[in-house]
C-alpha cells in the first residue's frame, strides 16, 4: 500500500481491519434499529474500501488525503441510504456513490474551465447513473439517459467526454527499454502543415467580422458556451444568435474555397 498509508484523524488506515459479511449485516440491523455506535464501525471497517477505489486516482491530485476525506463522505452516504432488501453486497452499492463524490470533487478543483450548461448536464446524468446503479447494479444505457433527460445522445456523450479528465502532454505511453515515447510525440503540429497565405486570409477574414460576430464566435467556439448562454450576455434572442453564428461562419468559408 506504501503511499496510500495515510493517516487520518490519528488512525494508521495500513492497520484497519475489514468486516466479515456477517458482521457487516449484524451491523447494519444494528445502525438501523437506532445504535450509532454500529455506524461508525461499519465507517471504520469500510475505510479500506475508499482507500483501494483512491489507487486509480494517484496521479491526478498531489494530495491524496483530501481525496480520502471526500471518499469517506460517500461511504457515509452510502451506509446511512444502503437498504438490506436490496440484495446486494454493500461494497457493490457504495461504490459508484464514493467514486460519484470523488469525481465531482475533482472536476470542481480542475483549473479547466467547463462551460455551465455542459457541467449541469453532466452532473444529471451522473446523478441518474449513480441511482440506476444503485436500484439496477448495472450502468444504464446512453438511449436511458438521453430520454430520461430529454436530450440526445450526442449531448450525453459530449457532457461526459468534456469533463473526462486532461492527460499530460508528457504523458509516457511506451517504452521498450530505450527512448520513452510521449504523448507529444505522436501530436500532429498541423499548424506547420497549413500555408502560410491561408493562415493569413482567415485572420484577415476574422478582421473583416464586427465585434459581436468575432465575440460569438470566441465564445462558441473557444470558451465552448452554449447559444443560449451568449444570449443570455448579450441580452439578445438565441435565434440571433444562431444567425450571426452562420453569417460568420459563411464568410469564413469563403475565405478558404
């Protein structure tokens, strides 16, 4: 375990013991017939759960005992909700709700900026997994989600690929005893590909917009915000929108024909 032997609230989490699926279940009638003793050895005995879900975790965040605590609170969550009508074993229901807290933890620490709309629907649709999980044991279908939430499939796939975690450029991805090959190196520079007259037609062309045209399109397409969104800043319609986003984009293309 090494690095992961951290102690928290003067517990060495190395030495904790696990619970048998028998003390586990005595517990539980325990916890819930009032005894609040029984809830803190089921934490206890639960902590070695959080701490193996943590491994996956040891490159994404310089302090691991912050991830511990947010693991514990969805461990909490899930002993004080856990029914043992469910006829699941505990660790099967608590698991995707201590990775569901740990997640968003780290998606709202990331110094990337996501757009709000895009993070809202993200955070239904894991809220909808984790209760699916929780009922089903078995992730639901994007077709599920989407007619759950009443939107496609696309913007399913798209929230959740937006808030997938950022990989180094200097990230090792082989290695067979000599050079260690990074990511970088298999990045294509396709700027150095584009001619040089082109590049600067489109800025040309960038200059030729109005302010609010070149604003629109900074903010759909670099800042990543929806349409309603700009709308919503610049106290126009989103049908405006719309409009000045195509006028925009078709005098570009006219540009690059």
């Amino acid at each position: 375990m090494g690095k992961y032997q951290v102690e928290i609230t003067g517990i060495q989490t190395s030495n904790l013991k696990s619970l048998s699926a028998d003390e586990m279940k005595q517990l539980f009638i325990q916890y819930q017939n009032g005894d609040s003793f029984a809830r803190d050895l089921l934490i206890e005995g639960n902590l070695k759960l959080v701490l193996s879900i943590l491994k996956r975790f040891s490159n994404k965040t310089d302090n691991l005992d912050d991830l511990f605590q947010i693991g514990c609170v969805g461990l909490i969550k899930a002993i004080d909700h856990f029914d043992l009508s469910y006829d699941v074993k505990f660790s099967t229901y608590a698991v995707p709700m201590i990775l569901g807290e740990v997640k968003r933890y780290i998606r709202d620490n990331n110094t990337i900026r996501i757009s709000r709309s895009l993070k809202d629907i993200a955070y239904k649709i894991y809220h909808l997994k984790e209760k699916y999980y929780s009922i089903y044991g078995i992730e639901p279908s994007p077709s599920f989600l989407a007619e759950q939430l009443g939107i496609s499939e696309f913007d399913i796939s798209n929230a959740m690929i937006a808030l997938k975690d950022p990989v180094s450029m200097y990230e090792p991805i082989y290695n067979d005893g000599g050079d260690t090959i990074y990511l970088y190196d298999q990045i294509e520079d396709k700027k150095s590909n584009l001619n040089f007259s082109n590049q600067l037609a489109i800025e040309n062309a960038m200059e030729d917009l109005n302010t609010r045209e070149r604003h629109i399109l900074d903010e759909r397409f670099v800042m990543g915000k929806s349409q309603m969104e700009i709308a919503n800043e610049l106290n126009i319609s989103q049908a405006q929108v719309s409009r000045l986003e195509k006028k925009a984009i078709q005098q570009l293309k006219k540009v690059l024909k």
